[in-house]
C-alpha cells in the first residue's frame, strides 16, 4: 500500500464526518519503521490536499494546505469516499 492509498482508505472508511492522524497512515504502510514515514505522509497529504481530495485539519479547522504548523487530522473530503 503506497502512503496516498494508506491516507484515501483510511480517511475514506472514517467518512467526511470524522479525521485520522498522519501516524494512522504511517503505521497502515509499516507498522515496525512507521516513524520514519511521518514526512512522507505529510508531504502526500499536502499534495492530496492541493488536488481537493482531502482537507488538513488543525485544531478541528481545515488549514491551507501551502502554510500550517503543528499536530495535524486528514479528513476525506465530502463525496470523494
């Protein structure tokens, strides 16, 4: 499973009503070295975030994509499950 098949299912099976972490998606690639999937995992949810297919959350907020900080959701946006 590539790291964007990890963030669309997973976002996908929890609905546009719910989010996961990027550790979620990290851990669904590899479960053992998932940390060292945490930059990855962000960069695609970025990219994916750019093409309108997820929304990054901050604090229960969606943020732009192009500049936030910190701990971090993705939700699946409504429609694309």
């Amino acid at each position: 499973m590539t790291i964007d098949e990890a963030i669309l299912t997973l976002a996908a099976e929890k609905g546009a009503s719910s989010s996961i972490t990027p550790e979620d998606a990290a851990r669904a690639v590899d479960p053992e070295k998932w940390r060292t999937h945490m930059g990855e995992v962000r960069g695609a949810a970025v990219r994916l975030a750019k093409e309108g297919r997820i929304v990054i959350l901050r604090k229960g907020k969606p943020v732009d994509p192009e500049n936030f900080k910190g701990v971090i959701r993705l939700r699946i946006v409504d429609g694309q499950s």
